[in-house]
C-alpha cells in the first residue's frame, strides 16, 4: 500500500490496487494470483489467523465432507505433489495446517492485516474508486475489491428467550475457542443436528457425563468410511492429478466422479437395492451421484432416502429414537447432504438424550439449563450448531454502497441479484468469490473458487490491456442471469427443503434459492464465453468513457443446463 491524495477530496489516504476481504481459500488465492499479476493487494482479515472457515471452525470432529485430495488448491504443481494428505477426509486442524503453508510457502503473510475487520466500501464516482474503511480506523481507497468473505462465516444463535441468562458455558461451533473445551463430567445441551451436529456431537458423547441433544429436523448422512489415506493411492492421485482436476473443473459438482447415467426407476429393486448398498458401503457423497433422477423425480428420491431410513433403523437400537432420527420432510439432497462417523450409534450409547423440540420447542434457555414445553434440563454446557446466515450475511453486515451511494443491503432487500455471482449491477470493480447465483456451496469450494479468481485475475489483466479501469454488470444481464438462476432452481428438488440455500434459517430473510444448480463445468462455460465474447453483459470504461458497445443480452437464450445434469 502506498499513501495518496485521493483524487476526489485531495485527503491523504493509504492506496492500493485490490483490496481482498477474507484470508480464507478464496482471499489466500487472490492474494497469490493478483499479486503475481505485479497488482498491489492488500488483505483485511477479522480473524488472528489464515483461514477463514477452516481457522473459525474448530469443534470436535470438525472435518471437510470433500475427500482431501480433491479439497485442496491446483495452481501449483509443487505444492500439490509436497503437500502428504494423511485421511480420506481432512479434518479442521490439516486443513488449517494446509492453509498457513500455503500462505507461508508463497509469502502471503506480508499483505495480509490480521485482527482487521472491513467495516464498509464506499464507492467514490469521481475518483473511480472504493473507499474501504476498517474497525480499526484505516481508510484504503482501492481500484477494486474482491469479497472473499466466505458463504458461511455469520453464525447464528436463535433468539430463544433468556438465551443470554445462560451462566454455564455456551459456544456456537462457529466462533469455537483455541484452547480445547473439557466436557468431562459435564452435562451437555447441543442444539442442531445439521452437518456440524452430525460431525461434532458423536465427539462430544464420548466425554461429556450426559449429553441431550435437541433437534428440530433429522437430517440424511451417508458414512464417510474415513480412513489414513494409503501412500500408494495418494501417490496413484498424484501421478494422474492434471487428469483429474480436469474432470473436477468440467463436472457438475466440482468431484472427479460423475453422476450415473442409470436411473433408480429404469431399475428393479433387486438391481438398485444391490447398487446402494455397494454405494452406501463405499460411503461417502458419491453416494448420491449413483443415479441421475434422484435429484430430480420424487418416486426416484423416495427409493434412496427409504434406503437411508431403513440404515438408520437397522444402527439405531431404540426404536423410537431410530424414527425420530429419519428424515421425513424433505427429499434427500434437497439439503447438503451429511456425510457422518459413528453418528447414528452415537444415539445406542447410556449417556445420550435425544429430544425432539419440533414436538416439544424450546421455550426457554435459564441461567441453569434449557426448558422445552415439556421438561426442564439442568445443564453444565449449551453448545449452538445452529448454522449461519449463508451466503448473504456477511456482505451484508459490511456496509457496501455502490453508484449514488445505494447499498447493498438496499439492492438486495427482496434477495441477492448478481450477475454470474460476480458482480452486482452498480456496483463497479467489485467481485464476489463464491458469490450467490454462482455453483459456490452447492460444489467443491476449492475448485468453485479457484475458477472465480482465475475469472477476476484475467478479467484485470483485460482491462488492463485495453487502458480500461472499469468494469461493471448491465442491469439487464443481472436479470436474465437471476432468472436463469431461479428457474434452474426450480427444475430440481432443492426448494422443497427449508435449507439455509434458501434463507429459510433466518427469521425474515427472503426466500430466494441462492446458489447456482446448473453445475461447475457448464458454468465455467459461461463465465469462459461472456469473457471470450468481449466481456457480454458488463460495461467497461475508462474515464474518456464506456468502452464496448453494451450487450446485455448475454444470457437471453440460455439453454444448456438440462434436468439430466442436475446434481
Ligand atoms: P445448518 O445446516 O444450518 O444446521 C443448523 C441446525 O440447527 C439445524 O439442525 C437446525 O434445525 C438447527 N436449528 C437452527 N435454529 C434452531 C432453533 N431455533 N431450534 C432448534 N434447532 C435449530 O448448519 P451447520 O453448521 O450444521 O452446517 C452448515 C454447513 O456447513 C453445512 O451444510 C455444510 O455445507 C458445512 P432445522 O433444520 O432448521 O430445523
């Protein structure tokens, strides 16, 4: 960063080309990238740490549900031959340990400010720049900003009443502590049974004295079938790694596998009840890739998810426990799918409670405990895993304003609209990583990302070239995009869940189905063309003017996506 007069108000103010919100994946990648473009990036981090997700997150059994060969960076064929993965599945603590290699390795750490939270980016017109201003007082004015914020980076605790009258301890697996939590001879309350419940609370059983845990909605989880990763098949993934990261950047969902061409209705029951059990055996979210209609018929999810109830039956000993711990209100996968270790007999062990509070809710939380309409529970220990408000909530808490001063959270009060997932109409030379209308959350993050930098990294250099400084999205090509969004959505069985996909978490949050279904590759395509078609359905300018003719007509025959590639 340098120090300027900013040409708008002559004040002396740090400067510099990008400024990068989020030292996570997406902020580390950036860094690197534009960094190596000779851009001078500046990095605002709240955390005291790299990260992100994977330096906020720390609660027993935390653990990515993509295998870690896959969930992991492919721009440096060094790192990705150096780096030994140790488990199938990575958990928390490898991953973060992947990550500060990663930054120190490339020397990130140097332009990244730690402990810095952006309080707000303020686009200043005549200056054409942003005004990126922090909880600690600095104010950075910055040609672009990219949002590498994360989709679920601000948790949630539900309002119950008394919820802050609570004297024991009370953590949300969200904001986790650094120093381990002893749960020993404790009574434990765990509110939510998502995928962290799914992952933390088999943990948490095998220390606590007593643990009762509250669930609302049961959910689907496949066994991970975790295990050490064996050298020779690490060695195997690295030797064909160029081959199989190309599979992973055209798939649908960002994996090496591809979804089945077999569907479950074509099949008798002998045929797919054989092909599931293979599956379920296998475990892992292949499982659900086993067959194509699944995630768009009713009768053909209905097959799969009846599979996965009667597992449950089969582990769980206590029959009526086992029913309550079958999901029943939504199709499998309409929710992200939980991939889980020793979950369902966590639940045949003396010292755990299951309660249902959809029958019996939460009334209140006291100073010593937890009361449903039914009963009162004392208790040592309240641990949230109540999730987050996705995709839209931490962009949101940052006061963004873009032309004529609008804000974000103005744009957005009936849900967010992007164009691509990468930017927002008004709001020039700022991106988004992961952004809602993008594949984000419903793929391998690594690769979703990866792509979305590469776009912004090349889409600079563009500008650039042509003695452009701007670049913003037409209203018009916003719309066609979010109702391409929209109606892609609806083609599949995703809405029919109340998921956090759709804001439905959130108490008055817009019901709107956030991220992009039509899939990694094919999307990757779009972004590919509209970029090789001249930028379609952006404005790029320099201060003499716009320079292309504006073609917002990108998407007006959007057709590609079909129902078979749904994932
Ligand atoms: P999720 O998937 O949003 O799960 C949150 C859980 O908390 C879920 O079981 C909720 O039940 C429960 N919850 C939320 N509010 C309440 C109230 N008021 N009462 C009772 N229970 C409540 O968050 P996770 O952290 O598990 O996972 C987020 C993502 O991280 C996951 O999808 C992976 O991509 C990684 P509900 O289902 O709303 O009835």
């Amino acid at each position: 960063m340098s120090e300027q007069p900013s040409p708008s108000t002559g004040k002396v103010v740090s400067s510099c080309d990008v400024v990068v919100v989020g030292a996570g994946i997406g902020g580390l990648y950036a860094l690197h990238r534009l960094r190596s473009l000779g851009l001078d990036v500046q990095v605002f981090e709240a955390g005291d740490g790299v990260g992100g997700t994977w330096y906020w997150n720390r609660y027993p059994g935390a653990r990515c549900d993509v295998e870690s060969l896959f969930y992991s960076y492919s721009f440096s064929a060094e790192l990705e031959q150096e780096w030994e993965w140790t488990e199938r599945y990575p958990t928390q603590r490898e991953i973060l340990s992947y990550l500060n290699h990663v930054a120190d390795r490339f020397e990130l750490r140097r332009d990244i400010r730690l402990e810095t939270r952006v309080t707000a980016a303020v686009y200043d017109e005549a200056a054409r720049r942003w005004s990126v201003t922090t909880d600690r007082g600095d104010q950075v004015m910055a040609q672009f900003v990219v949002m590498a914020t994360g989709c679920l980076s601000t948790w949630q605790i539900p309002a119950f009443p008394g919820v802050d009258s609570f004297q024991g301890e009370r953590y949300h697996t969200g904001n986790w502590p650094h120093d381990p939590v002893d749960f020993a001879g404790k009574r434990v309350g765990f509110i939510g049974t998502g995928s962290t419940g799914i992952q933390a609370i088999p943990q948490i059983a095998k220390t606590a004295r007593q643990l009762t845990v509250f669930q609302r909605t049961p959910n689907y989880a496949i066994p991970a079938r975790n295990a050490p990763l064996r050298p020779g098949d690490q060695r195997e993934v690295k030797a064909r790694y160029r081959e199989i990261r190309e599979r992973m950047r055209t798939s649908p969902s960002g994996l090496p596998f591809a979804v089945a061409e077999r569907a479950v209705l074509e099949e008798p029951p002998d045929l797919y009840l054989e092909a599931l059990e293979e599956a379920w055996q296998a475990g892992g979210p292949p499982f659900l890739m086993m067959y194509r209609d699944v995630a768009v018929a009713e009768d053909a999810n209905a097959i799969v998810a009846d599979f996965v109830r009667s597992k449950i039956r089969e582990t769980v000993r206590d029959p009526a426990t086992a029913e309550l711990l079958c999901p029943i209100d939504h199709p499998i996968g309409s929710k992200r799918i939980c991939i889980e270790i020793e979950y369902f007999e966590t639940y045949n062990r003396d010292n755990v409670e299951l309660v249902d509070v959809r029958h019996s809710p939460v009334e209140e939380i006291t100073p010593t405990g937890l009361r449903t309409s039914e009963r009162t529970y004392e208790l040592d220990v309240l641990v949230f895993a109540t999730g987050f408000d996705a995709m839209t909530g931490t962009l949101l808490r940052i006061d963004i304003r873009g032309r004529g001063g609008v804000p974000l959270r103005e744009r957005w009060a009936d849900g967010p609209r992007t164009y691509l997932g990468l930017q927002v109409a008004g709001f020039p030379n700022l991106f988004t990583i992961t952004g809602p209308g993008s594949p984000s959350v419903l793929s391998n993050m690594v690769v979703s990302i990866e792509q979305h930098v590469d776009w912004i990294a090349d889409c600079i250099t563009d500008l650039r070239a042509a003695n452009l400084d701007t670049i913003e999205a037409l209203p018009e090509a916003e719309t066609i995009w979010v109702e391409h969004v929209n109606e892609v959505g609806a083609m599949t069985l995703y809405p029919k869940a109340n998921s956090w996909y759709l804001g439905a978490n959130i108490p008055g949050k817009p019901r709107i189905f956030m991220p992009y279904v039509g899939g990694v590759g094919v999307y990757r395509q779009y972004c590919d063309e509209v970029r090789e078609a001249g930028y379609q359905g952006f404005v790029r300018s320099s201060p003499a003017g716009p320079a292309d003719a504006p073609s917002p007509r990108a998407f007006a025959t959007v057709t590609r996506y079909s129902k078979a590639s749904a994932t």
